[in-house]
C-alpha cells in the first residue's frame, strides 16, 4: 500500500509524527471527527473571508479587533483563500485538484506589491510558535507563482491573542528551500510498512485503541 497523492505541511507533518496515523488518515480516508475548536476557527476563517471578498460588512465579535487590519489588506491587490497546486517541477496547476498536483499550499490571503510579496494565514486558538516549515512553505508557494518577486514575507496572524508572527525570505533563499522539501517527501512515497510510532500524542489520536480505533495503541 502507497501513497500516491498530493501532499501538504499538514500530511508532512503526520508522517514524520506517525506513518500509522498517515496510512488511517490520508490513504484509507479513515473519518476524524472534528471539535468544538476546530468548529469555531472554520467560523472566524469563513466570517474573515466573506468580509474581505465583502461578501458580507459584518465581522463576527471574535474577528473584530482585526477590521483595521483586515480593511488595509482589503485596500491592497490581494487575493483571499488562495488554494495552490503545483507539480513536481513546481509550476503552478490550474487547479489544484489536477491529477498532475504533487504540492498544495493553502494560504488565507496573499498579494504582491513592488516586486514583493506576502502570504497570510489566519490562526484561533492560543498563541504558539508555528512551524517554519508551514510557513516557508506558504512563501515557497508565493513565490512560485510570481517568481520574480525578490522577497516574499510569511505571516500568522493569531486572531485570538493579536499577535503576528512573520518570517521574510529572499527569493533566491525560496528556490533553495525547495531541495529541502523535495527529499523531505520522498519517503513518504516509497512507504510500505505504516508502523505505529507510539508517543503521548496517542491519547489525542481518533485511531487509538482508547479512542475504539484500529491502532494498537
């Protein structure tokens, strides 16, 4: 049994943490209920986008400190939920669900401005230091798509809290970091053996025994 979709940060990230997990999740589709929490950062993401396409001009209580923020984006050439596939060569797909899709990279909002550019992605919940492979990932996505860009800044705005955490790249650094990415992912393709990798993460996972799911653990 092989994987032989298109993967994300989120499927990276499962894989280095459990291959079980990876196999139950992302090749037998097995169903993970969602929470409470999860619920309400898909509210606060769908309230945002339908402000800033001005699909609506109500935000939401939890979203409304971020208006002035979110008007000044609104007033740049931006683009809202920017849903990106791209193929093993990195060239942008016309859509991301192209059977030739190998990346996608899902970013909340993005735009370009005197030869930059920005990504955005929107977080609920407590703050916490993001991975920098998330959010390089967002930048090497930006990038790819307007290669000329000479520098392109990442960031993660934590609606709950206020906070912002940004990382800014060059664009010769995001061509670099795609070698870093492309060996990153190739063992998860030649994969057979989907061994559970027991941690205290195994007591939040929904395929655990004590959850009444197929893992052994």
């Amino acid at each position: 049994m092989k994987f032989k979709d298109a993967w994300g940060f989120s499927k990276l990230d499962t894989y280095r943490a459990c291959t079980a997990k990876f196999m139950y999740q992302y090749i037998k589709k097995l169903p993970s209920p969602g929470s409470p929490a999860m619920l309400r950062g898909s509210l606060m993401h769908e309230n945002i986008e339908s402000y800033l396409n001005g699909w609506t001009q109500e935000l939401a209580p939890e979203t409304m400190a971020w208006k002035d923020a979110l008007d000044a984006l609104r007033a740049k050439d931006y683009k809202a939920e920017q849903a990106l596939g791209f193929d093993s060569g990195w060239t942008k797909l016309p859509d991301w669900f192209d059977k030739r899709t190998w990346l996608r990279v899902k970013m909340d909002a993005a735009y370009t401005e005197d030869g930059k550019g920005k990504a955005i992605d929107f977080k609920s919940g407590k703050y916490r230091i993001p991975s920098t492979e998330q959010i390089e990932l967002y930048a090497i996505g930006l990038h790819a798509v307007h290669p000329t860009l000479t520098e392109v800044s990442a960031e993660f705005w934590f609606l709950d809290t206020g906070e912002i955490y940004e990382r800014t790249y060059s664009g010769e650094e995001l061509i670099k970091l795609r070698a870093k990415y492309e060996r990153a992912v190739a063992p998860m393709y030649v994969e057979e053996q989907w061994a559970p990798q027991p941690s205290s993460e195994c007591r939040w996972c929904p395929y655990s025994k004590t959850k009444d799911g197929p893992c052994k653990y």
